[in-house]
C-alpha cells in the first residue's frame, strides 16, 4: 500500500540528517512516529522500531 502522508516524509528527512551525522529533533521524530503507527497499522511495527530506538536516545544517560 502507498501513503502520500506529510508525516511520512517528514520523518524520512529526520531519519536521513541523522544517518548523515546531523543533529535531530529525537522528539519530533518520536511524535512523528506515533502518529505514523496509528494512521498507516500497517507499518506499525517499523513505526515502533523507530520510537524504540527513538525512545532510547531520548532518556537522560545514568552517570
């Protein structure tokens, strides 16, 4: 199935700046994501790949 969603092509470029070494919003990304999972079930378990990792990024590291 094809989507022509915003939301789709704006978590690509979040996902390309980071795999180019570029500073990302991890939050954006993680909402982005969310909303993905919900409007596309069927990309769903990529979409909770991406908050999972996501996710981690976004959590203080323990000293």
């Amino acid at each position: 199935m094809q989507y022509r969603y915003e939301e789709i092509d704006q978590l690509a470029k979040i996902l390309e700046a980071e795999a180019a070494g570029h500073r990302i919003e991890v939050d954006r990304a993680l909402s982005l994501a969310a909303r993905l999972s919900q409007l596309c079930p069927d990309i769903s378990r990529s979409m909770s790949l991406v908050i999972e990792r996501f996710d981690r990024r976004s959590q203080p590291r323990a000293a």
